[in-house]
C-alpha cells in the first residue's frame, strides 16, 4: 500500500519534502497542507518585490519556466495534493493522525492519517510587547500578504517616512528598499549597539552602517523603542524611543522571529532550549514517525557545538532533501550549520560564516582576528574594489572560527566567504589553511596573492607575533580618550592635514624614510602606526621590531576603516 505523507507548511521546506519525495518515490500518498492562501513562494525575494527589482509578485510564486507554484501545479505537475487555507491544530500521534481546521468552510475540521509526518511551520516575526505594536500601518514582513500591503501602501502615495524597527538582516534589505525605488525617508532603529548584531562583528558592521548612511537611510544604534502612538485625526504614527521621537507614516516591525511550535510542544515533540523542534542528524524528532526542519526547528553550529536557531531558506531546502531521502528509507545526514548568509545592502555585498570575535568568546574560544582591506582584484585592473574581511581563529589551536566580508563587488565578497565556509562545514581548518588556499588568478577577477590569502597572513602573523595590532575600534577609543601619539607612514601631503589638526600627537615618518630617521621615533610612550590599509604600517612595526622598538602597535585596517567608523575623524578635535 502506498505510504502516506503529510507535511504541515507550504513555502520552502514542506514543498521541498513533497518534490524530492515524489522523485524518487513515485507511488506515495502525499499532502502538503497550509493555513495561508498562497504557497510555495520565495520569501527571500520580498524586499525586492517592494524595492521594484521584482515588478511582479507572481514572479515570487513561479518557477524558472514561469509556470505559478499553486495548488493546481502542485497536483498535475508534481502529483502533490495541496490543501490551502488548512490549519493543523492537533497531532493525535497514537493515532497517527492530524486533527485540521478548514478555515475559508467555516473551521469545519477533519482528521487526516499519516504514516510520516513533517512538520515544516516555520517562525513568525514577533510584534514587540511596546504599546503600539498593533496600530494600522504598524507592519510585519513575513509572508506575500504583508509584501503586498506595505507596497500598495507606498504605491499609493501614502508613505513619506518610515521607520524599520530592527537592524538584523530583513530590517536592512526593507529598509534599502523604502529608500531606494521609493525614497521614502528611512530610519533603522536598532537596540543593540550595531547593526546586524546577530550576524556580524563591530568592525564589519560599521561598514555596513556607513552604508546605509551614505545612502540616506538614518540609523539609531543603541536606542530602544518604548511605544508607537498614532495621532486621532490623522494616519500619522510616532515612534517613541528612549532618545527622541520620530513621526512617519509606516513602520515596519522586523524584531525576530519565533519558530511555530505549538502543536509539536502539545503533542509532546521535544522543544529545545531555543524554543525550536529537536531533531537528530536525520531531521528526526523524538518521534520516529515525525521530521522536522526549516525555521520551526533547533540546529547544531557546527563550529560551537551548541544547537541554534537558524532561520534561513538555504537551509531549509536542504534540510528538505533530507527529510525525503529519509521518509524514502535512505540514510541522509543534516550534520548542522556553520552560519553562512550573505545580503546585498545598496551596492553592497555583505557575506560571513562561522562564529565573530565576541561569539567565539562565548563559545568558550580564545579568538584573534585579523582585519584586513585590500583590493577585490588586481589593484591595477580598473574595476578594482576595496573589500575588507575579518578573519576570527582560535589562539592555541589555530583553528578558523568565522569570516565575514563587505565589498562593493558582492559576487566577490560571497566567493570568499563561501570557500572558507566550506572549510569550516569539513572541520579544523587553520589559519595555514587559509594562507595557502588555493584560489583562480587573473587581474579582472583576484590578485596573484588573494585577499582571502592576506586575511591567512596576517592572522598569521598576528599569532606568531610579529604584528601586534589594534582594530579601529580599539585605536578610536584610546586615541579619543588618552594622549596616545600616531606614527604616520604615509607621505609628507597625506599627513599634513591631520598634523596640522593634532600637532605634536600626529608623528610622520614616511615608510621610505624610516630606515634613516629611527633616532625620532618616540620610544618610552605607546604608539600607534598608520597607513592607508594597515599592511604597510606591518613593514613598518617589522622595522622597528628588528631595531629594537617594540613599544608599537599596528592600526588594522588603516585609515581607510577608521574613517568609516568615524567619518569626521580628521577634524574631531575641532
Ligand atoms: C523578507 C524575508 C527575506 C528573507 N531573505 C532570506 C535570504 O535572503 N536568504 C535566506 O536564506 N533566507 C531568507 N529568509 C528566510 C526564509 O524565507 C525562511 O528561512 C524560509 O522561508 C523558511 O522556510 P520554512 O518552510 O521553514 O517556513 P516558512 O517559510 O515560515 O513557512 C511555514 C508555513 O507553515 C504555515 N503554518 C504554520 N503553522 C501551521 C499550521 N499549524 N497549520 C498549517 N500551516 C501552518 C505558515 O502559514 C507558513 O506558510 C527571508 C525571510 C523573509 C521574511
């Protein structure tokens, strides 16, 4: 008799199942069901339907031969019966059977036999606990509803400011895509002291902030909302933080997200410590009858070696595959995640995998990192682009935990991140690793020694201790806050403004004039070298090791990353 599989969700994981399922199992019974109306659609693509990218929304729902992914399509093409508008409220698992909720036939329910089960039902944004959070216009983004009703609101002349409560990876893009093909005149609250503070390091995020910054979208890091009020004779809304008050027209909420389990956890489907689904290497719960993946389950950092929540669509297709193979009688694995996502942020490409600095420390690391700044290809070739990478490996080991990337080449700066995120998925990979990488060279694309290579290097050196640094995060507080002096070792006319602004606390020694001028390095007082980038002020610091003088340390990522964290550095003073 043929197997019968239910699969509750229908957008990216519970359709997978049902696909792979029906390819190599051409006789089981299966039904996918869903509450919601529209299906199997590409999420991700949302803040490009409301930025214009995507004109059409049925472009989100259809396939590359634009046939559109709905029930009809599902049940001639795949064989799959879909059932929209169809809630699961009760998993009887004795019984294997799912009691359902036929929503648009007046909540008549039913009880639908399973011989597998997978519960693929994903997470929901969460609506801040503030006042306020329930307003008209007062947005979440998850589904094609919401894409819709925020771009018909914007479509139709009624938003001039908006305000996107949260600086994580959805508030970013929604933001970019108010201000971009709209120019609605944007502000990103963020409680945390960063953007992307789930996702990124300090370093790399002020990149990212700076980004959105020069592209009009205002940021609040550090800045809690406290309510959103509306005004009785107007549509207006203001957002109330514990700074200032910000009047608009819409606010999008993206706080989050919360995996969708209550009918696992009242079925007695272990929920782990995250609120997600456990599942094993198989995507089994603790019911051999009853898989899991995608946003409503928990799993394993392959790096940490904790469980997580990971609420991403590459993973959920893959962990789809999984599933099917399994339901199938095959044995597949879903080993876990080191963390790899990578966004556009205007003409910017954002990518990092594996663990930051601060959450390798949590992790029970002793993390080292190096920054590094250098061009995407070959400095001469025309198109060449700064990309800046950090780069976090652990002291006694060597081990690489984590890598993040910024450039304005994306396609570049995620063939980075992906190659050592492969390293990091087959385990213990070292910083010698990363330094012979071996990566393709021709001028329009790397250079002969690649960025990633340099990344190696210079941790590298850093380990080994013959680049004793700071980053520029560092270097801004302690030059902001103490008399500590600069060595610069740029030439005479790119120093001179900054001489003239902090006098005798700005030193210049051009790098080919060291050798001869050593007796006027200052060595009783810590001192800080610069250059453009950070590795010419590392010849520098060798220098002066060999010489005796071993009182300095080297600025990462030289003035061209301190000034993205400070735009007004060289008049600071003033
Ligand atoms: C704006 C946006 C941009 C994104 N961008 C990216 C990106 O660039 N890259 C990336 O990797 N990921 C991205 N994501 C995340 C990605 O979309 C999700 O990880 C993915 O959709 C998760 O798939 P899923 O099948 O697990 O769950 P979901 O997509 O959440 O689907 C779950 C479905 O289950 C249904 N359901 C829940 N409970 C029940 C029930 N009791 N009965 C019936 N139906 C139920 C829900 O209605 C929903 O339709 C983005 C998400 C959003 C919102």
């Amino acid at each position: 008799m043929a197997k019968k599989i239910l699969i509750i969700g229908a957008v990216a994981l519970g359709p997978k199942v049902a696909c792979r399922l029906r390819r190599i199992d051409p006789d089981a019974e299966i039904t996918v069901l869903d509450r919601d109306s529209v299906i199997s659609y590409g999420g991700c693509g949302i803040p490009y339907y409301i930025g214009g990218d995507v004109a059409d929304i049925e472009g989100l729902r259809s396939t590359q031969s634009h046939a559109i992914r709905n029930q009809e399509f599902f049940e001639k093409t795949k064989g799959v019966k879909v059932l929209c508008e169809v809630e699961a409220i009760e998993i009887l698992r004795r019984e294997k059977q799912v009691r359902v909720r036929f929503l648009a036939e007046g909540n008549r329910e039913e009880l639908l036999e399973y011989d597998k089960l997978v519960i693929a039902t994903g997470a929901s944004p969460l609506r801040p606990p503030f006042p306020g959070s329930d307003l008209p216009n007062v947005c979440i983004v998850a589904n094609l509803h919401h894409a819709k009703q925020i771009k018909d609101l914007i479509a139709h002349g009624k938003v001039n400011k908006a305000v996107v409560i949260g600086a994580g990876a959805i508030g970013i893009e929604i933001a970019e895509a108010l201000t971009d093909l709209w120019g609605v005149t944007t502000t990103v609250i963020e409680m945390a002291e960063q953007v992307l503070p789930a996702g990124l390091g300090k370093n790399v995020a002020t990149v990212v902030q700076r980004q959105l910054e020069e592209h009009n979208v205002k940021v609040m890091i550090s800045s809690r909302v406290q309510e959103i009020t509306k005004a009785d004779d107007s549509d207006e809304l203001t957002v109330v933080t514990d700074r200032t008050s910000i009047p608009c027209d819409l606010v999008v909420l993206s706080a989050g997200v919360r995996p969708n389990t209550e009918i696992a956890r009242k079925a007695g489907i272990a929920i782990g410590a995250f609120g997600g689904i456990l599942v094993d290497r198989r995507m089994r719960t603790n019911d051999p009858n009853i898989y899991a993946g995608g946003d409503c389950a928990e799993i394993r950092n392959l790096i940490s070696g904790e469980n997580m929540l990971m609420p991403l669509g590459s993973l959920a297709n893959r962990q789809g595959r999984v599933i099917a193979t399994n339901i199938n009688g095959g044995s597949s694995h879903f080993k876990g995640t080191v963390g790899t996502f990578c966004m556009k942020v205007f003409d910017m490409g954002v990518s990092k995998s594996g663990l930051t600095y601060r959450q390798s420390l949590r992790a029970g690391f002793d993390p080292v990192y190096s920054i590094v700044s250098q061009a995407d290809r070959a400095h001469f070739y025309p198109s060449s682009q700064a990309m800046y990478i950090t780069l976090v490996a652990d002291r006694k080991t060597r081990k690489i935990l984590g890598i993040e990337a910024v450039g304005k080449m994306g396609d570049a700066v995620k063939a980075r991140v992906d190659a050592v995120a492969s390293l990091l998925r087959a385990g213990s990979a070292t910083v010698d690793d990363i330094c012979g990488l071996e990566t393709g060279y021709a001028p329009p694309y790397a250079s002969a020694m690649d960025v990633i290579n340099n990344a190696g290097n210079v941790l590298d050196n850093i380990l080994d201790g013959r680049n004793i640094t700071i980053d520029p995060v560092g270097f801004l507080k302690e030059f902001h806050n103490s008399n500590i002096k600069v060595l610069d070792i740029r030439d005479k006319k790119q120093a001179a403004d900054f001489i003239e602004i902090y006098k005798e606390r700005w030193l210049n020694i051009p790098l080919n004039e060291l050798r001869t001028r050593l007796d006027e390095v200052p060595t009783d007082e810590p001192l800080f070298i610069l250059c453009d980038t950070g590795s010419r002020s590392y010849e520098a610091q060798v220098l002066l090791l060999a010489n005796g003088i071993s009182n300095t340390r080297n600025i990462q990522g030289g003035l061209s990353l301190i000034k993205i964290n400070e735009a007004n550095f060289i008049c600071h003073v003033e």
